[in-house]
C-alpha cells in the first residue's frame, strides 16, 4: 500500500488549533498596543502644550485664563482673546493680527475633532492644570502625573475641578 503524500485531517485540525491558540493569545495585545499607542500621543501633545504655555508665561508673566475647561483665552492682540485667532495657529498672541507669536500651530483634538483636553489657570495665572483621559486604565503614568499635580481650587467660578482614574496631568512644575 503507498503513503500519501498529503497531510491527515487530523494534522491539519492540529495546526488550525494551534493557530487560533497563537491568535487568541495575540489579539488581545495587538489591541492594547494601539490604546497605548494613541496615549503616548496624547501626552506628548500636552507636554508639548506645557511647553506652549510656558512661553507664554515667559512673555506675559501669567498663565493665560480660561473659559469652562475648554477655551484657552490667551490670544489676540494682548494676549486675552479666546483661542483660536489665527487662520495658521491654533495657539499664538500679539501683534496688529494677534498672529505674530506662535506658540502651538495645532493644539491636541480628539479622532472626531471635538476638544478632548481640559485646561484651567490656577494661582491667579502663576500655575495651570491639563488633563486629557487615556483609553489603558492600567498606565501608571496617570497616577504620577496626579501626585505631581494635586487637585487645587481654579481661579473661575467653575471652582475646583476633579481628576478621574484615567487623566493624565501635566501643570507649570
């Protein structure tokens, strides 16, 4: 009698049990890796919104105000309109056109284009806090970003805000 030279179908249900096994196991991974992926985004984008902010402190000796946690009102001529103003930055102040000094072309926004980040001045514009919630609840980031960060009273009728589990913080330092 001669051997195939083929596979069994027992063999054949082997490895595609073997596979769904290595897919099963994998999934799962591949999914976090793009969660932490858009996190490590979100929080370059607000540490370079820190950096922003900063600069603007630097050449107007407070942190810009702010509107319900949403609205950065830091640009314009003097530096006290709601932003944006410029057709070309999202974040930039003084001269005749408000537009002279950039100091973020394009500030963070959510996939949908809705503002995901909140901003608020405290200390009478000496310090400010932004946070933005990250999609992986295990990032130890979040807890360290809050101790560095604590919770104070804003200077707005808003009063104090709260952070949740999932918010990353970044303040003045």
């Amino acid at each position: 009698m001669k051997k195939s030279k083929g596979f069994s179908l027992i063999e054949l249900l082997i490895v595609i049990a073997i596979m769904a096994v290595i897919v099963g196991l994998a999934l799962p991974n591949f999914i976090g890796a793009r969660e932490r992926s858009r996190d490590f985004k979100r929080k370059s984008e607000l540490n370079q919104l820190k950096i922003a902010l900063r600069l603007y402190y630097g050449d107007y000796g407070k942190y810009p105000a702010w509107t319900n946690g949403m609205v950065i009102v830091g640009c314009g001529i003097n530096g006290t309109s709601n932003c944006p103003v410029c057709a070309s930055a999202d974040f930039a102040a003084g001269g005749v056109d408000g537009c002279t000094t950039v100091y973020m072309r394009k500030t963070p926004v959510s996939q949908a284009g809705s503002l995901e980040l909140r901003y608020f001045q405290v200390a009478s514009g000496d310090d400010f806090r932004v946070k933005v919630s990250l999609e992986n609840a295990s990032d130890t980031d979040t807890t360290k970003s809050q101790a560095k960060c604590p919770v104070v009273a804003a200077t707005n009728p808003a009063g104090t805000f709260t952070y949740g589990a999932a918010d990353y913080v970044v303040c003045a330092d």
